[in-house]
C-alpha cells in the first residue's frame, strides 16, 4: 500500500455537482465548492436545508461522482482513486444500515465480519464498542427497542467497527433531544481523541461553536465562510452589554453612566441599550455599579457575544437554522 502523509485530510477545490434530475434553471447543488480539513481536527460544515452538505460529503466518500473540480481525502482523488479513499473513512449519519431487526451485539459483530475481522475479534470490537459508547447493557436488545440517542450511538459505533482515518458525519444530532445530543457528541469526542478527524455537519450552529475546531458555512453550494467559531464572530464585531431599564427615559441616563465601557458607538435596539465592550467582566462589573450607584432600576443587565447565526445571516442574509433555542453563551448579573 503507497503510503501518503498529507497535511490535509481533506481538500476540496472548485467542486461542482448538479443532479440529472435537475431543471436546467435549478441551481447545481454545489457550485464551487471549496474545503480544507486539517488532520486530526474536528471540522464543521454548516448550512441550511439544502445547501449541499449531504452532496458534498456523499462526494468526499466516493458515493456520488463531482461534474467538476477536485477532491483529495487522505490524499487521494476521490475521482481516480475511490478504493483507496474508501479504505481510510467512515461514514455515519444519514445513511447507517443497521438492522432493526437484530440486536445492537449482533449489528457490530455483523459489521465487523463485512469489513473481514475473524468471528472471535468481530464480537471482541463489538463488545469494546458498546463499553466505549455506554451500549453496554443495552447491547443484547433489539435495535428497535432503543431510544433515540441510543440508536444513534449504535450508528457511530458501526461506523467505527475498524476506526478510520477519517470520519463523515452528516447530522448526527438532528431530531435528537438534548440528552442524545449529549450523548453522540461523547461518542464523537472518543473518536477525536484516537485521532480521528471529523467532518460533520449540522444545522445547529451552536453544536459547532462547542465542538468544531474550525467551520466552513455553506450557502447555495459553495463556502461563504471558512474560520475558527472565534474568528467566524468577531467578523459580526465585538462583544457588548446589553441593558434593559425598567424605563425607557433613562436610555439617555444609561448611556451617559456606561460611556466609559463602550469601545464603540452606543446603540439602542428594541429598547436595550447596546454597550460594545472589549472586556467582558471588567465592563460588566463596572457598568453594574455605575448603574446601581446612579439609582438607574433595570429590568435586564447580559454580556452578549455574536453567535454563528449572526455570522451567518450576516453573509447570506439567511438564517442557518430553524432551530430557535437561544445559545447559551450569556453571563447575566441579576439587575
Ligand atoms: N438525489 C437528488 N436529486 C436531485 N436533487 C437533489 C438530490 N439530492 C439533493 N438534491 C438537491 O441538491 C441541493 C443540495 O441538497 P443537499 O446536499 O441534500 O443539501 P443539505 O444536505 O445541505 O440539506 C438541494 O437543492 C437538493 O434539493
Ligand atoms: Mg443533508
């Protein structure tokens, strides 16, 4: 076998894929696409329904052939070379093949024999697997007995029967409640940690900020955003306070007792005094007490950060996701 070492796992440039079953006028599924994935790291792909995160990834696993472009994993042209690419990755999501019908010991002992382990060492990484992904007990049930996060879990750990180089995740947590989100995002971390990267993609951008060590946004097909989940924000600007007064008529008041703080221009949104502020706590603690000590009563005092929806709407004029839970990312002092 050649060995090849790339710095990258995957590479993408210029990737272009429309359907057959397309209108002529209907745009191509991806349309240019670009991606980068360092080895070792956890990669989030983000986008809304239908912005081509399944087609590139059905791509970069050698399931759907690209119009144009090029794509390289492990080094290989997922064109020229698809067994060799095939040989390195994982694929779990939306398309697993577990059977309903079996027990989740017997689904990983079964994979196990497709990919050619013995029957002694196909049951011995099977057994390992439930321990890792907390199937233990469960193991023995049928897969239709379990609950969602726990079918979910059972389709990673097939993915992983023989642990890839690379793994392809495609929405792994959608429809799952945040228990079996949880959950996955364990099962995923122990990959990680054996060095395996990752490729995901998720609808739920607040999933990313927590676990991606770098995002690509993906909008009609092609990349309209490409950082850490740091330098994705701070393209939105910097992080402010927000203040709430139990009047409206003390909006000018506030202004004038926050002033210090502000490392930009003030502005009031929605009847919320918006602060933009480099320090996060020094602001936060000393806007508090000038407001206090100014006898101003308030109904609400945050320090926001921009999220990756932002980002996102701001590039595409588009929100990302349905998903409405805000993100938890606010530190609050009671007012
Ligand atoms: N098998 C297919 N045949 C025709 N069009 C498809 C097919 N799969 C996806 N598409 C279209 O390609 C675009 C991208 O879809 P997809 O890659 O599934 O996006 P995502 O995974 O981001 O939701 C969409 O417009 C979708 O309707
Ligand atoms: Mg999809």
């Amino acid at each position: 076998m050649r060995g090849r070492e790339p710095d990258s796992a995957i590479e993408a440039r210029g990737v272009r894929k429309k359907y057959p079953s397309a209108a002529p006028e209907e745009r191509s599924a991806l349309d240019g696409f670009d991606l980068t994935v360092a080895r070792g790291s956890v990669h989030g792909l983000l986008g809304p329904n239908g912005a081509g995160k399944t087609t590139a990834v059905r791509i970069m696993a050698t399931l759907l052939d690209l119009d144009a472009g090029e794509a390289r994993v492990a080094g290989y042209d997922v064109a020229r070379e698809g067994r060799q690419v095939r040989r390195r990755i994982g694929l779990v999501g939306q398309y697993a093949a577990v059977d309903e019908e079996l027990s989740g010991l017997q689904n990983l002992v079964m994979f196990g024999r497709l990919s050619r382990l013995s029957p002694r060492a196909a049951r011995h990484r099977a057994e390992e697997l439930l321990e890792q992904f907390g199937l233990a007990e469960t193991g023995p049930k049928r897969i239709s007995a379990y609950s969602g996060g726990m079918r979910r879990r059972l389709d990673l750990a097939a993915g992983l029967v023989v642990a890839p180089q690379i793994l392809f995740v495609d929405e792994p947590t959608t429809g799952l409640d945040p228990a079996g989100r949880r959950d996955v995002w364990d099962a995923i971390r122990i990959l990680v940690d054996g060095g395996t990267t990752v490729l995901l993609t998720t609808q739920y951008l607040e999933e990313a900020d927590r676990f991606a060590d770098r995002i690509s946004m993906l909008a009609h097909g092609r990349v309209v955003a490409d950082g850490t989940p740091a330098e994705l924000k701070a393209r939105v600007g910097s992080d402010w306070l927000e203040v709430l007064p139990r009047a409206e008529a003390d909006i000018p008041r506030i202004t004038k007792a926050v002033r210090r703080w502000a490392s930009g221009d003030i502005r009031t949104v929605n009847g919320r005094v918006r602060v933009p502020v480099l320090d996060r706590t020094t602001s936060l603690l000393g806007a508090a007490a000038a407001l206090q000590d100014a006898g101003i009563a308030l109904d609400d005092l945050t320090v926001r950060t921009p999220t990756l929806d932002e980002v996102f709407i701001q590039l595409t004029g588009a929100a990302a996701t349905d998903d409405t839970t805000p993100a938890d990312d606010t530190q609050k002092v009671p007012a």
